[in-house]
C-alpha cells in the first residue's frame, strides 16, 4: 500500500511549490551592500586576511572560511581558498550574500 502523499500526485505542481520556496529563501542586496561586500574582498586580497564568506549554493546558504586569490569585479568573478581543505574554488560575485574578515 502507497502512502498517500497530497502535494506529490501532481509533478508539476510538486515542482512549482519547490519553486515558490526556494525564492522565499533568496536575499536581495542593495547597491551600497554589494559595493561593501567589494571593497572587503579587495582589502582581504591585498591583506591577504582570512574572510567568511556567505553564499547560495543549491537553494542554501554556506558559510565558509579562506583567503581571496583573485577579484574580478567586471566579470563577476572571485577564487578563494578553502581554509578547511585548502582547495581554489571560483565562484560568482552574484552568489555573494555577505563577507566578513576574520
């Protein structure tokens, strides 16, 4: 016997409410909060001060600790390095939700 399971008869009703709360989760920042968040990684690039960075990644929000390698702010880009594995990881400014130095 199947348990019976309201929302999920439907596929693509299933998948829209999926959706609907993964935007619910989604932060919005202002021009003056991305514009900080920039000059943080600038000067943790020319410090070489260890950061945290909060981020989207599938629908959650990660914190992390490292070190920033590389900033390109025209095209949307940062690497920093891990500080638990010590692995180079690119990601997209866009994904940013908050920097902070350690």
């Amino acid at each position: 016997m199947k348990k019976w399971r309201p929302f999920a008869t439907m596929p693509e009703q299933y998948t829209g409410l999926q959706e609907v709360i993964n935007k619910q989760a989604e932060v919005l920042l202002t021009e003056e909060q991305m514009e900080q968040m920039n000059f943080t990684l600038i000067e943790a690039l020319h410090t070489n001060k260890q950061v945290y960075l909060t981020y989207y990644k599938r629908g959650q929000c990660i914190t992390e600790t490292g070190f920033i390698q590389f900033v390109d702010s025209l095209g949307d880009l940062f690497i920093f390095i891990d500080d638990v594995f010590e692995l180079k990881n690119k990601m997209r400014l866009s994904k940013l939700i908050d920097v902070r130095l350690a």
